[in-house]
C-alpha cells in the first residue's frame, strides 16, 4: 500500500514547512514511500497537519556515509543530525535518504 502521510518531530516541522529541509533518514520500516506521490505531513507527537510534500526518491544510505550534503538537506548541523538518527535508530547501520519537496 502507499503511503498518504508521514510524520515528523513538532520542532523539524517548520523546517519542512518552510521548504529548507528536503530529505528526512528513515529505518526499513518506512522506506516504502513513491516518488512522485503526495503525501500530507503531520506532527509526530499531536499529528496536527503541517503541509503536503511530493516524494523525489528513496535511496539506501549508510549511517556512517551521513555527512555536511545531508545535513545541508536536513537544514541542520551534523553532529545534531547524526545524534538525532542515533536516538531515533539505535545501532541502525542501514538506513534510507526520502528526498521531498514542498507542494
């Protein structure tokens, strides 16, 4: 089935919103997303709607290939990039890059 909506953290979310963040690292469990759908974006901890994203692509990345191109992507330092996807994903090594863009 494909995907309608994805969530984020309440405090990533002006970020997607603002079409300065373009890609989001996911686990396994969510790398089932379409290029080229749309899909709602909500908050993660209230799932209040935030904007709609167009899927670009999905792409296997490994933790330890993470460097300043995503964290240019993601609109954040590196080092809070890499201990965010640390707490979210523990001991995850094999990842995916969602690559978006703002509707």
């Amino acid at each position: 089935m494909i995907p309608t909506s994805i969530t984020f953290f309440e405090y990533l979310t002006p970020l997607v919103a603002s079409g300065a963040k373009t890609i989001t690292i996911r686990d396994a469990s969510e790398n089932h997303y379409v290029p080229g759908t749309q899909v709602e974006v909500f908050t993660l901890e209230t799932h209040q709607k935030v904007c709609d994203i167009t899927i670009l692509s999905v792409e296997p990345l490994a933790f330890d290939d993470i460097n300043e191109f995503h964290a240019e992507q993601e609109s954040l330092p590196l080092d809070e990039l890499k201990q965010i996807i640390q707490q979210v994903y523990p001991n995850q090594q094999s990842l995916f890059m969602i690559s978006f863009e703002l509707v």
